[in-house]
C-alpha cells in the first residue's frame, strides 16, 4: 500500500474534523469535543498504519511520495514525503493532539468563548503540523510554515490567560519576521536555481551551484528563520511569554511540535541546500546553541511562574538539540532528532500536570503550592517523572537522546560539549527545586483540598508517561528508523564522523 496517498490522507483526516467540528450548533459543546477526539484518533490511526509500512532499509529518500503539478507557472508543486527524521516527529503530533484535546476537557468557558472553535482550531492545527514535516517542495513548506502561525495565534489571543493579546502578537510578529526572511531566500534559491518545472523540489535543489556569498546569505534566511521558530538564542523572548499565556493543550502543541519546526528545518534544508555555509556558520551556531543551554537554565531556575519556568527549561533543550544537529556527527544528529521528541513528550507531561496543578489552585506561582504529594500521590509521582525525564535522568527517555549530543559534539568539539554538560548540573536544579517547593512539606489550607488525578486526567498522562519510559530503556526502534536519514544528511553536507582519537587494540577486532 505504498502507492496509497497516505500522507494527504493524514493531513485531510484532521481538516475535514476541524470543518465539522466548527458547523456544530453552539449549544454542542460536548458533541465537539467527542468528534475532535474521534478525529485526532482516527489520525493517529492512520499513522499507525502509515508506520507499519515504512522501509528503514529503503535506499529512496523519500518514502510515500505524492507529487502533482500546483502552480506550475512558477515551478510549484504539491510534494509530500518522509523520511525517518520526518516520520518519527509527525507520529509525535498525531500521538499529541488527542493526548491535549482530552486533556483540554473542561479548559474552555462555555459562557465566555467558543468551545468548538478552540477544538476546531487544534485539529486545524495538526493537519498544518503533518503538512510541514511532510513537504518535499520548499515553496510548500514555506506556505505551510507560516499557515501554522493562524491557530496557534488564535489558541493563544482567544483562549490563553490574562496577557494573552501581548503574547499572541509578540508570537506572531516575531514569527513572520522569521518567514519574510525565508520567503527573500526562497524567492533568491528560485533565482539560483534558474526556475523551470518542480523548480522548489528538495531533491532537484540538491547540489545548486551558487556563488560563496550567496550561498551564505540564502542560509542565512532560512536559517534565522528556524532559530526564531525553535527558538534559538538569543530570538527566543517570545516564547516564555507564549507559553506562559497559552491553555495548557496549546503551550504543548507550541513547545512541543511548532517549535520543532525550526530545528527539523535546520537538519532538512539548511544543511543539504546550503553544505558549505552550514560549515561556514557552525563556529557561531555552536556559540549560540551552548550560551543558550545555560541561559535558558539559568533563566528557569529563577523563575516564579510554574508554565514560564518549563518554558525556560525548553530554551535550553533546544540549545541542546541545535549543538547536535551542527556538530556535523551521525550521533549528534541522530541524537538531536530522538531529543525533538523525546523533549515533546516530556515537556507535554509537564505542561499538561502543570495545568492540571494550575485548574485546581487557580494560580501558575510556585509559592501557591506545597504539600501536594500528601493529598495527590498520583499526581505528584507522574510530574516527578516528566520532571526526572526533562533533566535526563537515565533510564527515562531523554538521557539517550542528551548523552548522543554530547558525545557527537565531543567528538569534533571537545569545549562546546564539556561547557554543553553545565546544562545538565543546572537542570537538576530547576527541576528538583519546582519539584521540592510544589510537591514536598505540608499541604497548604489550599493544597490540601486538592484531588488526585481523576480518570480523564489519568488517560491523558499514562500515555505520556508509558512512552518516557519506553523510550528510555529502548531507543532502538526509532533510531533504526532516524538513522538512515541522518547519514543522507551527512552525505549531502559532505562530512563523515571523526576518526576515533584512541586506536583499537591491535587485535581486537575479529
């Protein structure tokens, strides 16, 4: 069933949901959140099935491929396919959206905002999340990049809290700073490129020849481009802000798959279309990536607010999965791409406890709490894990992912990567102490009336949890998959891996 067009598919499963969802009746408020949850289901499905029939050992470099004519005048085509990098981070989204649309039950107001336009908006917002990983033509990806931007500014402006207006135009004009920029590079690779028919498909750019300063400035759009939308320091002020004043659903689908967008368009696009430049720009981006590992860390553990302290902990992930990607090492990238969705899921278990905590005490301060683990065991053990997860401890799933960064980074650069590791000494910090002052001591006279985890609240956080712990103590799987699409990266920048510094034992091979 290759031939089957499994990737449209996918991306038109959750739209025709949104559509039918937003048709309902106002008064079905219920009805809508039963459909959207069926049709973020059926999605995962369907991704399930799509999965199944992937070849990790196919030579092709795409796999279930679409490719028709869209506007042809210009060279633009409708191009979908996968790779492993792609595959693994839009079975993240599909795995995702149902966890925050269950999650996100009761966030919505009936009497004060629109119940199926918020869940409407969250499916619209997977099948943008599966089209962009899925474009193979750049001008589509562009497209859908800056698609994305329109619920997400809608989740947070309609439905986040009290300064959600500054926060979803400071997203949203940080973002399309970002995607004027690509768009110039986009319309300048045209250029190069000398146009014709498919003129934007990925493969067809590969290997443009193209002048030094060129070259630079083309990377340099995409580039700056993708460091907004990780974020990358130092354009990551808007995200604290957006993440802070999002739902509890919409911080997650941002930090954890939008932002992810930025570092896929790195691995995809910046290092294959423009090797040279990448190589150019690897000093400064390693710079940028490891100041904004400890930065973010520092940042978070000086945080008040519960949701802008995660927030800060992603900065510094993110650092993290940049100085893997540039380290121009197979297990750095291949550490880089099991990191995105190791730190999707453990950012998502956080945010959506986070809310949880924040529905029953009504405040994201961190001194409102304590005492939580006495009253809310469950509770309390569940956000010990993401927590634990979130500062790599190992045996939880991003230690693999964070210990394949750093020994890809040490392998080519040995300072970067023993300054990179400050982050993990400093994220024990601002977990264990948010752990300590929410969770431990006596319960407050506000803590002490709180539930534990109820049966919803359970469905939503198990899944989360059964998946940082598999992914823990079997990454093989998915780096089976990861891996081939690394080592196409690799040969397009025109880098190998490090010869080892220590020569084997005369002997010890057989």
């Amino acid at each position: 069933m290759t031939d089957y067009p499994w990737l449209t598919t996918l991306a038109l499963v959750p739209l025709v949901g949104a559509v039918v969802v937003a048709a309902l009746p106002w008064r079905y408020e219920y009805l809508a959140r039963q459909v959207a949850l069926g049709f973020s289901l059926v999605t995962l499905a369907i991704t399930i099935g799509m999965a199944l029939q992937f070849d990790s050992d196919s030579s092709k470099q795409f796999q279930f491929t679409e490719l028709h004519e869209w506007i042809p005048q210009f060279g633009v085509s409708y191009s979908l396919g996968v790779d492993g990098i792609a595959l693994v981070l839009i079975a993240m989204a599909t795995v995702l959206t149902p966890v925050c649309i269950l999650a996100s039950w009761h966030d919505v107001d009936p009497t004060r905002r629109s119940v199926k336009g918020y869940f409407a908006l969250l499916l619209l917002l997977e099948t943008f999340m599966v089209g962009v990983f899925a474009a193979t033509d750049v001008f589509l990806f562009y497209v859908l990049f800056e698609a994305m931007l329109v619920p997400m500014y809608f989740i947070i402006g309609a439905y986040g809290g009290p300064q959600r207006s500054y926060a979803a135009v400071k997203f949203l004009l940080y973002s399309l700073l970002g995607g004027l920029l690509m768009l110039a590079a986009v319309i300048g690779l045209f250029v190069v490129s000398d146009g014709g028919e498919q003129a934007f498909l990925f493969t067809n750019l590969l290997g443009t020849e193209m002048g030094t300063g060129t070259e630079r400035l083309l990377f340099a759009g995409f580039f700056i481009a993708f460091a907004i939308k990780a974020p990358l320091w130092p354009v990551h002020t808007w995200l604290p802000d957006a993440a802070a004043e999002s739902p509890p659903g919409g911080a997650v689908l941002l930090v954890g798959v939008l932002d992810k967008v930025g570092t896929f368009g790195m691995i995809r696009f910046c290092l294959p279309l423009f090797p040279d430049a990448s190589q150019w720009a690897t000093p400064v981006v390693i710079t940028l990536a490891v100041v904004g590992i400890l930065y973010g860390a520092l940042l978070a553990i000086g945080q008040t607010d519960m949701k802008r302290l995660i927030a800060y902990t992603s900065i510094s992930h993110f650092g993290f999965i940049v100085l893997g990607i540039f380290a121009m090492t197979s297990q750095g990238q291949s550490g880089a791409t099991l990191y995105m969705v190791n730190h999707g899921f453990s950012t998502a278990a956080l945010f959506l406890i986070a809310g949880f905590l924040i529905s029953r005490r009504g405040s994201r301060l961190i001194a409102d709490y304590g005492g939580v683990q006495k009253v809310a065991p469950m509770l309390a053990g569940t956000f010990l894990v993401a927590g634990l997860s979130s500062l790599a401890l190992p045996g939880l799933s991003s230690f693999v992912s964070e210990f394949l960064v750093l020994v890809g980074t040490f392998s080519r650069y040995e300072a970067a990567a023993i300054i990179a590791t400050g982050g993990i000494i400093l994220a024990s910090l601002y977990i264990l102490l948010m752990y300590q002052r929410t969770m431990t001591g006596e319960p407050t006279e506000q803590t002490s009336k709180f539930a534990d985890l109820g049966t919803r609240e359970a469905w939503v956080v198990a899944p989360l949890i059964a998946i940082i712990v598999a992914l823990g103590f079997l990454p093989k799987p998915l780096l089976d998959v990861i891996n081939p699409a690394v080592d196409r990266t690799m040969q397009h920048v025109g880098v190998t891996d490090p010869e080892p510094r220590v020569p084997a034992a005369e002997g010890s091979e057989k």
